[in-house]
C-alpha cells in the first residue's frame, strides 16, 4: 500500500513590525475623533512585512490590520496610497504584480500583472483612476483602474525606475494674461515624468504615448530618487556623492504643448536650476516634499535624515540684498570708495538667486545606535500640532516617530532640537533571531537574538494569539532553552556566559562567566534535573540544578534561589558545535569542528562512536524518540542519517542549495509511522520534511526571505516554528490533508514546466532589437493561459451545440412532437444552460485584467466563432460592456486579417448595425443620468447657501456663529 504522510502548511506569521523592501506609508486616520475630549493619536503606518502589508496604531504600537494575499508568496516592494479615495492602496510585489487593496475590508479589489521583475515604484493621477508603476526591468506601464486594464507599456529607459509623478497642467478658464485667471486641473492632459538608474530624468506624453523631453539628471552615475514639490512647479533628483539637483517645471508650457504640436522650434519643459550637496555620501533612497510646508526630507542609507527649508520671497531677497552690500563694501574696499552707485541694482531679481540662497539646510535627524539605518520615510500631519513630524521605517524591524520644531521668528542661526516621540517596536526584534524554544506544553515560545548591537533580545511569545508577553535585555544569544516547570528560560550567549531569566518577573537570576569561548549548544538532561552546554573553548560542561537558601539582606528570613552547579568536564580536541542527549540518557552525541560527530555514554564519559563523513563542520543534530536514529546537518548541503547501534552511515541525502542551519526529530509523536520523520532548515530559505526510513523528501515548505537560523518542533509534531533573517516567525501547522510523494514529485515537475513556459513567452522584444516606445502592457502568466484554454473549449463545444440546436428548431417546425437533442453533458450538468450563455459565462469569469492575455491566446481560426457568438449577444443586448471589449480587442488585434476575410466581413456587417442601435441606446441612457446628476448636485448647491438672516446670531464682529446646512 502507497505510504500517506499528512500535509503541513503555514498558519501564521509574527515577529515583524515593517521590513526594509518597501516604502512606509503614514494616513490621518485615526488622528482625533470628533467630538471626543481624547488627546489625538498619531496615526496609523502602512508597512510592508515580506509578503504582507500591516497597519499598525503608531501611538498605541497596536497591530489594526494585516492584508495577505494567499495565492502571493512575494515580497512587498512598493506601496502606494490613492489621494482621492484614501481607501485605496495599490501595493506593488518583488514578482511584478500589482494589487490594489480596498484597506476597509483588506481585500484585493484588482490584480495586474505586467512587469517581468520587481515593481519598484507607483504613482496615481490626480483623478485617481490611473496607476503608472515602473520596475526594475526598465519599463513603465499605465493602468486604468476603471476598466481594470494595462493601458499600454512606455518604454526607453535603460535601467530600474527609481521616480514616478504625474504632472497635470492648470486650464485656464478665462484668457491668458488677465487677473481672474481662475485655473482649474486639466484631468485630460497628463505628462509623466519619470527618473531612472540611466540617470536620465524624461517627460511623458499620456495621451499621445510618447517621450517628449529627455535629460540628463546625475552628473555622476545613477539617479536614484525623485521629489516633485506638491504645485507641481518644481523637482528634485538625487544622485551620487550627495549631489541634489533641482529643477523648474514649465507648467503652464506643458498645458499649451498640445497645440504646439508640429512647430519647427524645440520647446523646452523641464530647467535645471542647480546643484545642492548632501552632507552624507551615502546613496539617496528618497526625496520627499511636505505638503503643507515649505520643507524636503532627504534620506540615504545610512542612519541620516536631512532637512531642508525652501526660504519664503522675503528671505531671498533680504540674503541677496546681504550678499550685495558686502560684494560692495568689497569693491569700495578695493578702489578706496570710488565706486558709483548704481540705481538700477536697487530692485533684487528673485529668479536670479542662486539654488543654495533658495533652499537651505534645515535640521539633520540621526538616528540612534542600535535603532538601524533609515530605509523609509513619510511626512506626518497631526492637526493642532506646530512640529513637524516624520514617520520613519529603518532596516531594524522599527518603525519611528521623530518630531522636529519648525523655524522660530527670532534669528537664533543654532539648529533646532529633534526628539523621538513614538515607536512601533515590541512586536519584534531588532536582530536576527538565533535561538528558538517552545516550553513543555507548546503554550510559550521563546526567541532570543543577537545582532551588530552590544545587546540581543530575549522575547516570549504566546504561540495562539502571538502576542509578545515579554522582552528582555540579553547578551548575544546563540542558544536557549525552558527549564523544567517553564518559569524559567536558559540563554547561552557569544561571550561565554549562561544567563537564567525569571518570566513572570521579567528579571535576570544569574548569569554564569561558564566558557572562555562562545556558547554554540546548551540542552536540558531528558530527566530534567541538569543542563548541558557546548562551547568554542573544546569543552562540554554539565550542570546541575540546585535550590540554595539565600539570606534576604537586612533580615534573617532565607529565600530559595536556582543556581547552576558545574559538576563534570568533557574536553574534546575541537570547538564544539552542537551537543544532544539520547531520549533514553544513554547517549550524548557531540558535534566539532573537524567534521566529525562523537558519541559518548553519559554516565562515564566513554567514547562509543565516532560518526566520519561530512566534508565541511556539522551543525545540528538529532536523535529520534526511540534512541535508533541520529540525523546530521553540515554546512556542505547535506544531512546524513547514521544508525546508534554501530555507527553506520544510512544515507546521505543532498538536501539543500546552501547550510544546513537546523534539523529536528518529533520529540514524542503519538503514532508510530512519525518515529523517523524529522524537518532540516537552511539558508536556502527552505524548510523540508524527510522519512528516514524511506529516505525520501516528503514535503518542501517554501515562505521565509531569508536565511533560516532557527526552527523548533512541538513535542508531538503538531506545528514546527522557524525563524529567519527576514526577522519573521512562522508557525506551520499539520492539517488534516494527506500527502503522498508521487503527487508531490508531479507537482515540483509541473511547477518547473510552468516557470520554463512563462519565462519563453515573456520574449516579445521586436526581432530587429529596436522595439516600440509605447507597447501593449500584456504579460502572459499561467493563469492567462489557462483561461484562453477555457474561452477555445467553451467556443467548441458552444458552436456544436449551437448547430445542433438550430438544427432541431428547423426540424420541429416541420415536425412539432420532435424530442429535443442529445446536448453535450456539461450543458445538461450546468442547468441546461444555452450554449451562447455558456461562452458568455465563461469570459465574464476571467478577471477583466486578464482577459486580454487570455483573448491573445487564441488562434485567427477560432474568430468566426467568437464572432457567431458575438454577434447573438450583441441581436441580444447581453452583457454589452464586455462583447464591445472582446470584439473591439480582437478587431484591433487582427486587423489585417479580418479585412482579408470575406467570411467575417459579411458576419462584421451583419452586426454592425444592431451595434449601433445598442450603444446609442445606452449613450442616450447615460447622458439623462448624469444630467439628472448634475441638477440634483445643483438643488444641494443652493440648499447649502444661507442668507444673514436665517442665522441665529450675529456677533458685533459681523461673525457667523452657527448656520444650519440643509443637505437633501
């Protein structure tokens, strides 16, 4: 009989608070509460975290959200917030799709899949139904979040988009030149203005597709970020070497370009106006104007962020004025004050001032040892608050408010003092963790860490809610462990320490100077009563655990206190690596430095075995519940199954891409089928199960993004717990689901055809190498392929069908007491649906992103049936906005073709002018409803308006103090 396993999933995700991959993003809600006597809170932060995006209470450090989408294992690299209907997110992954999340109900309203790697940066139009995303494969696609379509595809940049903004000129209403100029935004023209690693920033045409003007922004290498000033009257670029160059954008010049199309002079839209110098020389990650004042944050990365301030007319002129008197003084100096005076230099030409008299240093924020470098930031607006806020992610699983007063009125030139104000960082650790360990009844958890920073962190963790019930200082953990009755937890650190903390009091109880070198392994005794630990100085120390009576000072009382008491010594020739006692005490097996694993009797020390055969340093090891099994990790990718008996090797399976970190028996399984399964994780990010009977693969559990360090299993094998460099924990379950290795063996198959397949029809570059500026935004996925499967059967079982039940309507005239036809099953199982109903379905569930893949997938031949089909909807007006889709797509698409075909001209005629009536119906249709729109949003206009004397009171101050706003 085929051997079942049980299947194991990923169930949850905690221990990351926001992950350097992606921007932050900060929105007002949340702020203050109408009518509410509560001091205002400080918002919330949209962060990524690896595959997820989390909203947390920056004030209260509370989670309020998780938006996860299950069939995404990518990381988040970009997020972005639509400004008109703030609801609206879209979130960019490291794979090339986009998702846009409704962030009311966490649920992904569209899905677009146009790029071929990373998305690495997105910008919304001012009406908020267009998304342009750039990528790291150099291309920029536009995207109508209406119809749920890539527009088309710009491309000419030679390297990764680093910049995105839509720039919308004013329309003026009234003629150019007079004073009442009232302007109002133009949502029909749009310029993109894009920067890119080439280092050259360019201005796109969206409605024509096209580039309009190239420059070259860095002096020096790459640009990196791009800031657009919120008028949209000016830009920033950032480069190498801190070198900021600023530009003037010719609004106004833009609105106009449309009617200069075709002048022989060249106009120019984009001006530089000069170079500014960071004083860091690290590389720029972002540039970032705040919106309600005149100030830009610049940031690299590294652990500063620079202020600058735009100085307001008066200011300019006063340092112009400065700058002449002294160049004056200067001259009178020089020429002992023979110098005219010249009238005509009375007035300061603003325009005229230099780039470094306009915008200037303002406050430079650093951020504290141990807080990690700056990898995000957001500007924060908090109502009533006169400071200027930043909201800032770094690379240390943190997330920082930092307040900065704004400028004084007194002339004091000395910098302003910047304070931190809020953090989001208990939920997870600085470092990466190094240590796991679950307590006796699976209910705690432990994670202790060790990183750059002088301390680590030591965490418990509730393993059902996932909340974190403690955090304490520790020193650099490499190992740890619960001590029986699960009060108390054991840190082995990298200075040679053993360090004992007390939970429920979250203090420490003692720390032991125990090894000269690092504590790689410690391991409680199996009976409970002793510990054993491992270190780099050769030695193996065993420890017991005594209850001393300790005077309280001060008085005569005594209090018990645990205390570790060394009792034996085991010197070994290398540095030792991992240590594991035998479930049944017999045994300890000792891992070292020179490749080899020996293993001794506990009671005398005796050596029993030496296990030879790694080629590189084996670090874990485990020995199964019955005592007959050890497994061995290595740094050389493979794990080795050795027998206790004699010491004979019984397999050695290549397992993994990279180390080996972690492997791990079920220390008590409840069946006996589980005796010999163990799990091994790596820095190859995977975590695998194994029989070791079999000596086969049972099952590849893939979702980590980093290296994993460590991994623990529950004490019955219900869930095993791992975590990685990506700083997250993960839990993966056992379900109810089995699993069996033939399937699983078909499924990688499968899935490596798949990737092969997507990758060979991603090449549509133009064969003589030049391809087009502006291309369709079509990438073919597996999903769409499938679909365009499903759209090619339904056409050919829905053309039998419909011939064949013509051919019934024919004959029944003739004979009325005919039967009706033998119809294909799946019409019959589907509610004796009509066939063209059937193909009308099938379409309407492709999602409207995909549906133009899936219609390219389909061969020239399979069009007079579509158009068969076509034509029946369109006689009977179904689902009228997806048949013009399909039909106009596929005119489009083969053009050429149809015009050739005398076949399809005739059907094409025949529909043409049902067309016409339906869609005129539906114009007329819609123009009643928005001019009734319009009329009601009129009435509410004028119920809005209230006359002096419908006011209750009026002060003497001619103030209104209350009017009553009647909206219907």
């Amino acid at each position: 009989m085929v051997r079942s396993y049980t299947k194991y999933e990923q169930t949850d995700t905690f221990g990351v608070v926001a992950t350097a991959t992606s921007n932050i993003v900060w929105t007002s809600e949340g702020v203050s509460q109408p009518g509410s006597s509560r001091p205002p809170g400080a918002g919330r932060a949209y962060a990524a975290a690896n595959e997820e995006v989390l909203c947390w209470d920056v004030k209260k450090g509370e989670l309020l959200s998780r938006w996860r989408d299950s069939s995404c294992t990518e990381e988040v690299t970009v997020i972005c917030r639509n400004e008109v209907d703030p609801d609206v997110f879209a979130v960019g992954y490291a794979d090339g799709s986009i998702r846009v999340w409704d962030a009311r109900t966490a649920t992904v309203v569209i899905s677009f899949n146009g790029h071929k790697s990373a998305v690495t940066i997105l910008a919304f139009d001012r009406s908020g139904v267009r998304l342009a995303s750039g990528s790291q494969d150099t291309d920029i696609v536009i995207w109508d979040l209406v119809s749920e379509v890539g527009l088309f595809k710009l491309r000419g940049h030679k390297g990764q988009i680093t910049g995105l903004h839509f720039l919308h000129p004013a329309k003026a209403t009234e003629e150019e030149g007079g004073n009442g100029v009232d302007e109002e935004v133009d949502t029909d023209q749009a310029f993109l203005l894009s920067t890119s690693k080439d280092a050259l920033v360019k201005i796109w045409d969206v409605n024509t597709q096209h580039c309009i003007e190239t420059h070259v922004a860095q002096s020096n290498g790459e640009c990196w970020a791009l800031g657009v000033s919120p008028d949209g009257s000016g830009c920033m670029t950032a480069g190498n070497d801190g070198e900021l160059k600023v530009w003037a954008i010719d609004l106004p010049g833009l609105g106009r370009a449309d009617s200069l199309i075709g002048d022989e002079v060249e106009h120019r839209y984009l001006h530089e106006r000069g170079t500014l110098y960071r004083q860091g020389k690290d590389r720029p990650l972002g540039v970032s104007f705040y919106a309600r004042s005149d100030y830009i944050a610049v940031h690299g990365s590294d652990r500063a962020i620079e202020t600058w301030r735009i100085r307001s007319e008066g200011e300019v002129q006063k340092a112009l004025a400065r700058k002449r008197k002294r160049r004056r003084e200067k001259a009178k100096s020089d020429s002992n004050g023979q110098v005219a005076e010249d009238p005509t230099e009375e007035k300061v030409n603003i325009t005229a001032a230099e780039i470094g008299e306009v915008i200037v240093p303002y406050v430079t924020v650093r951020i504290p040892p141990g807080g990690g470098k700056v990898r995000s930031i957001s500007w924060m607006h908090i109502k009533g608050s006169k400071k200027l806020q930043l909201l800032v992610g770094t690379d240390s699983n943190l997330i920082d408010v930092y307040e900065i007063p704004q400028r004084s009125k007194s002339k004091s030139e000395e910098q302003p003092d910047y304070n931190r104000t809020f953090s989001v960082e208990l939920a997870g650790h600085r470092n990466d963790i190094r240590a796991l360990a679950l307590s006796s009844d699976d209910r705690m958890l432990a994670s202790a860490s060790s990183g750059k920073s002088p301390i680590g962190g030591l965490k418990i963790w509730n393993v059902q809610t996932q909340n974190c019930l403690r955090t304490l200082e520790c020193g650099k953990a490499l190992c740890a462990a619960f001590l029986p009755g699960d009060k108390i937890v054991v840190v082995g650190t990298k200075e040679g320490d053993i360090e004992l903390y007390d939970i429920a009091a979250s203090s420490l109880l003692d720390k032991i100077a125990a090894h000269e070198g690092a504590v790689w392994t410690l391991q409680v005794h199996p009976d409970g009563k002793s510990l054993i630990t491992g270190s780099a100085d050769k030695t193996v120390k065993f420890w017991n655990f005594d209850i001393v009576q300790e005077e309280i000072p001060g008085t005569k009382r005594t209090m018990p206190r645990l205390k570790l008491v060394q009792t034996r010594i085991l010197k070994v020739n290398d540095d030792v690596l991992s240590v594991h006692f035998s479930p049944d005490s017999r045994l300890l097996a000792v891992a070292t430095l020179d490749n080899t694993v020996k293993v001794f009797f506990v009671d005398s020390l005796k050596l029993f075995l030496n296990l030879y055969g790694h080629k590189l340093p084996v670090l874990n090891m485990s020995i199964s519940s019955d005592s007959k099994l050890i497994a061995t990790c290595s740094a050389d990718k493979n794990v080795r199954i050795w027998g206790l008996d004699f010491g004979d090797c019984h397999k050695a399976l290549f397992s993994h891409q990279d180390s080996i970190m972690q492997i791990a028996f079920i220390p008590h399984p409840i069946e006996q089928d589980e005796k010999h399964i163990f799990f091994s994780a790596s820095k190859d990010k995977m975590i695998k199960s194994w029989d070791g009977d079999k000596f086969e693969q049972i099952q590849k559990l893939k979702g980590h993004h980093g290296e994993i360090w460590a991994m623990t299993v529950a004490r019955t094998g219900d869930f095993v717990v791992t975590a990685s460099h990506d700083k997250s924990i993960r839990i993966w379950s056992k379900t109810d689901e089995p699993i069996f290795l033939e399937e699983e063996r078909e499924k990688e198959i499968e899935e490596l055809y798949e990737n092969t397949l997507a990758t060979s029809l991603e090449d549509d570059e133009q064969l003589n190498g030049d391809s087009a500026e502006a291309v369709a935004a079509s990438k073919q996925t597996i999903g769409s392929l499938t679909a365009g499967e499903r759209i090619q059967e339904a056409l050919d079982l829905g053309l039998e069908d419909l011939e064949l039940v013509q051919q019934w309507g024919v004959q029944k005239r003739a004979n009325p007491k005919m039967a009706p036809p033998h119809r294909n099953p799946l019409f019959l199982a589907l509610g004796n649906i009509s066939a063209e109903r059937h193909v009308l379905n099938t379409l309407s569930k492709i999602p409207a992103a995909q549906l133009h893949d899936a219609l390219l997938v389909l061969p020239f031949s399979s069009l007079p049936a579509l158009f068969t089909f076509i034509a029946i909807w369109v006689r009977r007006q179904w689902n009228v906005t997806l048949t013009c889709r399909v039909l106009f797509f596929m005119l489009k698409t083969h053009q050429r073709q149809i015009v050739a075909s005398r076949e399809l001209k005739s059907v094409l005629e025949g529909m043409r002018a049902d067309l016409r009536r339906t869609l005129g119906g539906n114009k007329d249709l819609i123009g009643f409803n928005i001019a009734a729109l319009r009329f009601v949003g009129e009435r509410v206009d004028e119920m809005g308006i209230v006359r002096l004397e419908d006011v209750d009171k009026v002060d003497d101050g001619s103030k209104k103090k209350r009017a009553f706003v009647d909206v219907a």
